[in-house]
C-alpha cells in the first residue's frame, strides 16, 4: 500500500510496470481492487496506475459532499504526485464522470479517454436505481443485506444465472463491511448530479465509449447521449453484458482496451 497526499485527500495507489503511463479509475462501489486483471495484463507494455478514489478503499473518506469535479482534480493531484505530464486514462462508471472533468480541466494531460459503462449524466432509470441503493442502506445499514439488492443489477440476466457461483463470490465481495457508507452516500450523490452533456464538444482527445447492451445503470441512452456530443469518439456495445462488462465479456473487452491503448500510445 502506498499512499500520497494530493492536498485534500491521501491517496492510496498501486502502480506496476514502465513505458507509457496508463491510469485507471474505479467507479461508485469499487476501489482499485476492481482493475487488478487489467493491470496484469497491461504491466509488461505501460506504467499502470490504479488507485482508490476519495471514499473508497485506503484512501481518505468523504466526510461531506463532493462533487466528480473534486474527484477529478484529486486524481491530477495524484498525476502530479507522480510526476505524470499525460497519460491515457481508463475510467469505469463513476471513474468515467471523473475522467470527463479531468479532460475538461486538463485537457494537455489527457492523451486518450476510454469510459467503460460510463455516463456524461444519468438517465432518469440511472438515477433512480442510484437513488434505491443509497435508500437501502438508509433502511439497513449492513453491507451484507444491501449487496444482494445490487448484484443482480450489475450483470445481465443471463450471465447471472448461468454463473451461479460466481455470483456468490461478486455478492461477498460487494458486501464488505469495511466500507464507509457514509463516503458512498456523498460519491452516489456526486453521481446522480454529474451532468456535462453540454460540455463534452469540449473533449477532442481521442474517446473510447464502451456500453453493455442490458446496462440499467449506465444505459444505452446515457451511451448516447455522449457519443452524440463527444467529437472524436468511437463506441463499443457489449451485446451480451451489463455494467460489468469489463467481467462478462472479459476477453474482448481487455482485447479492446489493448487496442485503444496500442492506438494512442506516445
């Protein structure tokens, strides 16, 4: 575990390889842990960093409101910190939003932005489903009774029944008690008011768009709305999967990440 300050928060990150620096960022329920096969599979061609966003993981909590805004300027911090002038970044759902500001603040450092089962805003349905899991812990606040209530919405409904086991494993995962609720309250709000739909003509950088046909989260709606703004843009549909794509699809999901990478690479 290593840690560094970005003024408002500690950040806690792991970073494997050298070459072209590649940044991941975890979305709403997650922390760096969620990317450890990426990294894996990326660490002999690029300098990969993966880290827990604020309120999540060993990085500081979130003790009141934040915006993604916020999220993206900690993770400049941690370039910085690092002393990263570019790099191509990698954001899955919430890290997607975060991504978007920081390529609206820092554009010069964005060298390619690729968001897998991301939103530039959430759908009305998006929203809700965000809504029902911050009421759930309200109701109970026990990880462990919330995580049967989410997985279900993460996968698509034939992955989740044909990989019973598997789901049992995502369920205990989700449902660690070493969680701050109070963080994940403040990061599903900063969610649910991300919006920068408008803004994203602003993006030149070259963007991956990847969805998941079945995705209630991060809808296909919410795909495209970003890719009717985004100007340079590509898009991927996960025709099988949900928002855990990134898993259900494993193989040609990590195979188009490597050939983004490839493409964009210094």
């Amino acid at each position: 575990m290593t840690i560094v300050n970005t003024g408002k928060y500690d950040i806690n990150y792991i970073e494997e390889g050298t070459g072209d620096p590649v940044i991941l960022i975890h979305g709403l329920a997650g922390d760096h842990t969620a990317w450890l096969p990426q990294v894996a599979a990326l660490k002999d061609r690029y300098r990969v960093i993966a880290f827990d966003n604020p309120g999540s993981g060993d990085s500081s909590p979130v003790a009141e409101p934040v915006t993604t805004n916020d999220l993206a300027d900690a993770t400049l911090g941690l370039m910085d910190q690092l002393d990263i002038e570019s790099a191509q970044i990698i954001g899955r759902s919430m890290g997607g939003a975060v991504a978007q500001h920081m390529a609206l603040t820092a554009p010069e450092r964005i060298r390619s932005l690729a968001m897998a089962a991301s939103f530039a805003r959430l759908d009305p349905l998006g929203a809700q489903v965000i809504r029902n899991l911050q009421q759930l812990l309200e109701w109970r606040p026990n990880w462990a009774e919330w995580a049967p209530h989410a997985v279900y919405l993460f996968v698509a409904p034939g992955f989740f029944n044909a990989n019973p086991e598997l789901i049992k494993k995502i369920t205990a995962l989700v449902s660690d008690e070493g969680r701050d609720m109070v963080s994940y309250d403040h990061l599903a709000t900063a969610c649910i008011k991300h919006d920068v739909v408008d803004r994203l003509p602003e993006i030149h950088a070259p963007t991956l768009v990847m969805g998941g046909r079945y995705d209630p989260i991060c809808s296909m709606t919410a795909q495209n709305w970003m890719m009717e703004n985004l100007p340079n843009a590509e898009f991927i549909l996960f025709e099988e999967s949900s928002h855990f794509f990134l898993m259900e699809e494993g193989p040609k999901a990590l195979a188009t990440i490597e050939g983004w990478l490839a493409k964009n690479a210094a």
